[in-house]
C-alpha cells in the first residue's frame, strides 16, 4: 500500500492504493473514470499518513464499499495540503493523457 497527494484541477486529494506506480495504466484509468484526467502526483511516507489521519485511517481501510486499490482518504484540498511539508512529498509526478 502507498500514500500520495494527488493535485487535480480542483484541488488536491489524498489517495491510498495498492498499485506501484502513479503512472500504472490502471491506476491512470480509475483516475479517470473519477473525471481525473491529468494530475500531479507525489508519494507520502505511508507511517506519516498513519499517524496524521489515525483512526480516519482505518476506517477508509476498512470500508468494504470501496475497492483495494484506490481508496481516497481526504478531498478536503485545505487539510491535504497543510497536513504535509514539501520535504515530506517524494519527486512529483506529472501526467497528462497522451503523454
């Protein structure tokens, strides 16, 4: 499992999934079905989001609602970006269709 900010058009979200990559053609495509078609994303220290988002945490792991490979933890833009620092992100990732 990681942990990334994703940075939509709206705003950034918070996502877990169990793909490798943020770029894994699958990945891209539940993105998009969810209307997200380009993004910038960045990983998280997945402990960091633990310990940030606590019991919040275990309850969007635990809804069997949602699918194992893409959860997302927080919409609220605000919290999202406030809640880490630049020096916790790793590289960012761009991605746009075609590209």
């Amino acid at each position: 499992m990681k942990a990334g900010i994703i940075f939509t058009g709206t705003g950034p979200i918070l996502i877990l999934t169990s793909y490798e990559s943020f770029t894994d053609a699958k990945f891209v495509e539940k993105l998009s079905i969810k209307g997200i078609k380009k993004f910038i994303a960045s990983e998280l220290p997945l402990e960091r989001v633990k310990a940030k988002y606590g019991n919040q945490y275990n309850v969007v792991m635990g809804d069997l609602n949602q699918t194992d490979d893409l959860r997302v933890l927080d919409y609220n833009g605000y919290n999202v970006f406030y809640n880490f620092s630049f020096s916790e992100m790793g590289k960012p990732i761009f991605y746009e269709p075609g590209s």
